[in-house]
C-alpha cells in the first residue's frame, strides 16, 4: 500500500469518527416518545364546570357537546315565552310642555304586551284639550276636553337582550271625536266707521282618522319601572269638516300643520311567565 493511500484511509476515518455523534442524535430523534402513565390526575382549565368534567371523565363526549351546542344558541337566540310581560304606561311630554307655554295638550294611558320579547301589540287611551289666541288673528280657538284613542304594534329590535332594554319600531291607527268652540271673534266694518263686532261659533265637532310611524326607546330605571321616549311621524287619513271650516288642534295628533310628534312616558312593568325566562349567565351557574 502506497503512501498516498494510507494518507487517504487515515482522513476517511477521521470523518467517520466525527460524524458518528451526530447519527446518535439522529437515531435519538426518531425513537418514539414514551406515553405518560395513564395514573397522573390532569389539571382541568380553571373556571371549567364539574359536572362538565366528570361527563368528559365518563365518556359521554357526544350528548355534551349536543348539549353545549344549544346552550350557545340560547344565548344567541333566547327565547322568551308567548306573553312575557305586560307594560302599563302613562305618556306627559305634552303635560311638560304646557307648563312652559305649548297651547295644547294630549294625555294618554297605554298598556303594552310583550310577546317572545319581540312583538308588542299596544292599546292607547286619553284626552286632549288646547286653548290660544294667536297673536295675528282676532279670535280664541278653544279646544274643549274630548277623547282620542290608538291601536297598534311595536317590533323590538333588541329581543336577544334583557326586556327592561326595548329599541323598537311601530305603527298606530289614531281616532278622535272632538268639540271646539272659537270665541271672541271680531270684525271690523270700515265703510260705516262703526265699532267691531263680536261673534262666537260655539259647539262645532269634527272627528278624525290619521296613522302614525315611530321609534322609541325604553330603558329600565328601577325595579319593575322604566322610561320611554318615542319620536312619531303622522298623517291625516279621513276628517271631518264642520260648516266654519277645520279644526286647528286634533286631541292625540295635535295641530293641524304638524308631522312630528314626541312622547316621554313612565312605565309600570308586569312580568309574566317569569319561570320561563332565559337564565342569566350567574343564574345558571347556581343552578349547575
């Protein structure tokens, strides 16, 4: 053996030499992990539900998730029952106003029924009564006490929510009968140069028909008691006309030449079915 040939062996088995770790590790790497005793107690996440844990321990994976599939749900979608709630409400925006100087008024009495948290169909009772002399005309427009009534729906939008929370829509069919008197009238009669005269048309009455849109709010305050605000957008459907002409105010519309209306009302809140209502987040957790 050549020289040359020792020196080429020689260098051969020094890589050999040096690369023989790096397959240990190698060979290290692809050995399979030992599986841990089967003895050791797993610490569950904290917050988990025991008897979530011991359905997981028992095997019953298939039911729980079924069932945990329709908890999620309910809290998506709650769902509440046919008659939920009854709302009694008193409605005094206009009584506000009056004491700072409006001419008219409409006070009503309505009762709300929620039904699933969702629809409401809503009843509507009270009076109305104005009295003005405008400043630019020679009369007094006297609007005596006299009933309206209105009949209709709200759509709550916020249903996935707790009841004492109402954002809602609506529409309402209005109707009054009505008596107004117009007083001290006077007229003028320059050709003769004698004083005005005086005249009254007493005992006209007029009734109405007219169709509201609105929107409102309703926020809990207290314990079974809650405010409202609506804002209202009206129009006349059929009215009628006395022989002098038409009436300046509508008891529950107001004045002729108005489209908009407010409302601020005060609730009393019946619950109803109240075993049947959605638990709470911190409900159910007692009850597990």
């Amino acid at each position: 053996m050549t020289l040359k040939k020792l020196y080429l062996l020689a260098i051969a088995m020094m890589v050999a030499v040096l690369l023989m770790p790096l397959g240990a590790q190698e060979q290290q790497r692809k050995v399979t992990p030992v599986k841990p005793s089967t003895n050791k107690v797993l610490t569950p996440p904290k917050g988990t539900d025991e008897k979530t844990i011991e359905r997981y321990l028992t095997g019953d994976t298939t039911s729980l998730r079924a069932q945990e599939i329709k908890d999620s749900l309910a809290r998506i979608y709650p769902h509440y029952p046919a008659l939920t709630e009854m709302w009694l409400g008193v409605n005094f925006a206009d009584g506000l106003l009056k004491v700072f100087g409006q001419k008219y008024a409409s006070f009503d009495f309505h009762a709300t029924f929620n039904m699933w948290n969702r629809l409401q169909p809503v009843v509507v009772a009270g009076l109305g009564v104005a009295k003005d002399t405008p400043d630019d005309m020679n009369f007094t427009y006297r609007g005596k006490l006299s009933p309206y009534f209105k009949l209709g729906a709200n759509y709550n939008f916020l249903y996935k929510k707790e009841p004492q929370y109402q954002l809602y829509a609506g529409v309402r069919l209005g109707f009054s009968t009505f008596k107004y008197d117009i007083t001290d009238a006077t007229v003028q009669n320059p050709y003769w140069g004698e004083a005005n005269d005086n005249f009254e048309l007493k005992g006209n009455s007029g009734n109405a028909l007219w169709g509201e849109m609105l929107v409102g709010l309703k926020v809990g305050i207290a314990s079974n008691w809650a405010l409202g605000w609506e804002a209202k957008f009206h129009g006349m459907f059929k009215e009628k006309k006395s022989d002098h002409g038409m009436p300046w105010f509508i008891p529950g519309f107001g004045t002729r030449g108005g489209k908009w209306a407010f409302g601020l009302s005060l609730y009393y809140t019946i619950p109803m079915n109240r075993d049947r209502w959605p638990a709470k987040d911190e409900e159910k957790k007692k009850l597990r």
